[in-house]
C-alpha cells in the first residue's frame, strides 16, 4: 500500500487539506467499501477515466479504484530530530510512507498564528527540510555504532552519512538499486521525494493563479536541501477545499462560480483531491492494473484497480490478491485497457485475438487487464 505523508510546520494547513481530502473520499466511499477510514488515515482514489468504462464492458456490479493513503503527521516542529514536540514519534510515522507532501504556509491571515511571527514559505520549508536532513544523520550515524550492520550495509550507510554531513539528500546522490534496497529498512526521510505544496488563500488560488505560481517556482529555486530533479510542487488552497467539501455538487459549481463568473468544472479538476493522488502516481512511478474482468460474465462482481510498482510479476500481482491465487498460480490472461473498450465484453475481445496469455514471470505494464488462471 503506497501511504503519502502530510507534513509541515505546525498551523499552515495541513489538517484542513487532510480533512478536506478525507472528507470527499467519504462522500465517495461506496466505491472503496473495503477500506476503514482512521483518524489520521485517508485513502484517496487515483482519478482514472478508464475504470467506470471497463466496469461496464466487465459487466461489473462494483468498480473499485485503485487508492494510495494519505498520512496527517502532526506536528513537526523546529529541532524535531532531536525528539522535540514528540518529534521521534513523529518522524517514525513519516519513515513508514513512500512519499511527503510538504505543506508550506503561503497564506497571509493575521488571525492565524505564525510559528516564527512571520510567513516565509522558503524558510519555513527549510526548517522542516533540515529537520528530515538531520533526522536521518542520527539515524544512520546510531545504525552505524552498531556492530550488528552488516558490511554492505555500512557501506552504503557510510556513503549517506558523508553525503549529509555536506547537506546533500539521500535521494540526490544517485544510489543504485541495490544499494537502496540493502538501507530500505532503514525508511531514510531524505531518500523520499517530496511534494510541496504551497497553501494559498482562495483569492490568490483562483484570480492571481498566475503570478502566484511564478512566485511559487521562485519559492523551489530557493529552498536549500530540496531536489528540483525529483521533487515536485503544487498550488493547494486547503481552506477552499475544506468549504467545499460541505457542499452538494450544485452548490459546489455555484460556490467556484463565485469567485471565476462562470461555471468552469475544470476548476474541480485541479483540486488536490485529484492532482495529489496524480502527482504521487508520476513521482512513485507507479502503474494501475485491473483485475476481475468476468469470465463467465455473471461472476464478475467487482472489478478492481490496483496500484503497483513497476517491476512486479503477475506471480507477485497473486501474490497481492491471495497466497492461495499465488501458490496455485497456472497462467494469466492479460489485455491492454485501450484495447478491451474497443469491444463489448471480455469474451468477445479474446475473440478478437486481443487476449493473451503470460506466464508468472510476466512483468505488469500500466493499464494492464489480467485475469489469473489458478487452481
Ligand atoms: P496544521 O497545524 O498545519 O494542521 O494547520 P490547520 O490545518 O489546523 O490550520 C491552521 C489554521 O489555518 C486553521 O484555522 C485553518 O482554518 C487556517 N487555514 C488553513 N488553510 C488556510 C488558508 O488557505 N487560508 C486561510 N486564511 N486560513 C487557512
């Protein structure tokens, strides 16, 4: 399960986007009927305009998207490294996720309390940046004095250590494979891309979008300790979409019309309720394939996306579904999406030759439909 922390100083909005975003999945969760929904914990779908289509061709009762789960870490606060605010806790939460969402205050609201007294996006997000950088230098440095680190680990260790002694992130200096998978236990902060997202006030959001955005590109020239090759950024106005989240869809179209003069639901389309779960999906690399096309048709109930790296087998995508599919692996039936909405149902498809069959070794590609034959 990819899981996506929300992170940032204290008061810049993080609770709020994670409410707002939590709260529209709920609205929405008869399509994720498997998942409960914790305090801290959301899982938000990944837009997918395949899905309802397949559904249909499928003859599915149920379509399932794929989701990544979205983490609120509170808290985290100057010297959090060196357990300050409970900072410890904290930190190991953020070490269990794939990716951080770095909310930066970039709203001015002098009712609203600033940590430092002033809004400063770049330096705030320094703060935070150095937190995780230092972080991980106690880390590395208290696996290290242990003698239980295998060799090969300690060198790769070793390595980072030199690298964040000079201020430069684990995900900068360019570690292979192999190199990664033997510190991936380690849940190093540094070596995980970062998501800024720049929180501003809905005025600034919908009518100074674009001279805000160029300040925002300013913004992540400057922060020190960020990775303009790996990280990515985004505009957010939490409050906005916290507001909107109490509305129905009418009033909803009303609400944005409001502020643009017209009804443009494209608007809708760029909230972080959409672009977030995108954006980690571009970031993580990561692939949506679809399971439960029915054969025979009446046993198809539900048809589901899921959510995996690149690289995984058919063997492995069985393994995510059952031990027992996995253990009774024989072939799979695999199909492109593209491919299967060209006919009516799946049937017909493998008529059409656009069926074939791969065996366990068979690598997954994005947008993939794979019916796995087992016994
Ligand atoms: P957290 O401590 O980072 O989780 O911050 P919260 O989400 O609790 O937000 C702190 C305060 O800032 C709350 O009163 C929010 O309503 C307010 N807030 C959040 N986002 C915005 C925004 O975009 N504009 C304004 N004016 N206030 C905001």
């Amino acid at each position: 399960k990819v899981k996506v922390a929300i992170c940032g100083l204290p008061n810049v909005g993080k609770s709020t986007l994670f409410n707002a975003i939590a709260q529209r999945s709920i609205a929405n969760s008869q399509n994720f009927p498997f998942c409960t929904i914790e305090p801290n914990v959301t899982p938000i779908p990944i837009p997918d305009p395949n899905l309802e289509p397949l559904a249909k061709i499928a003859s599915s009762k149920k379509a399932v998207p794929g989701t990544i789960s979205l983490v609120d870490v509170a808290g985290l606060v100057k010297g959090a490294s060196r357990g300050e605010g409970l900072g410890n806790k904290f930190l190991a939460t953020v070490r269990e996720c794939d990716v951080i969402v770095h909310v930066v205050r970039s709203y001015i609201d002098d009712d609203i309390i600033h940590v430092d007294g002033k809004v400063d996006p770049v330096a705030d997000a320094e703060v935070i940046n150095l937190e995780l950088l230092l972080a991980d230098l106690a880390h590395v440095q208290r696996r290290l004095e242990k003698n239980s680190c295998p060799d090969d680990e300690r060198e790769v260790l070793s390595k980072i250590e030199a690298a964040l002694e000079e201020g430069k992130l684990a995900r900068s200096i360019g570690l292979t494979e192999t190199e990664t998978f033997l510190i991936k236990s380690m849940g190093l902060l540094s070596l995980k891309p970062v998501i800024y997202a720049f929180n501003v006030d809905d005025i600034d959001y919908f009518l100074n979008r674009d001279e805000v955005l160029d300040k925002v590109k300013d913004y992540m020239n400057q922060i020190q300790y960020c990775d303009l090759e790996i990280d990515s950024y985004m505009l957010t106005s939490a409050k906005f979409e916290s507001e909107l989240g109490l509305l129905d869809a009418e009033e909803r179209s009303e609400y944005v019309a409001s502020f643009i003069g017209e009804d443009d639901s494209n608007v809708l389309e760029q909230l972080s309720y959409h672009i977030l779960p995108l954006l980690v999906k571009d970031i993580l690399n990561l692939s949506l394939v679809y399971t439960g096309p029915g054969v025979p048709v009446e046993r198809s109930q539900t048809i589901k996306t899921h959510v995996i790296s690149s690289g995984i087998s058919a063997l492995g995508l069985a393994g995510k579904l059952h031990g027992e599919i996995q253990r009774g692996f024989m072939r799979a039936e695999v199909t492109e999406a593209k491919d299967m909405l060209m006919y009516n149902n799946y049937n017909e498809a493998r008529d059409a030759g656009n069926v074939r069959t791969e065996g366990k070794d068979y690598v997954l590609q994005n947008n993939d439909i794979i019916l796995i034959k087992w016994k």
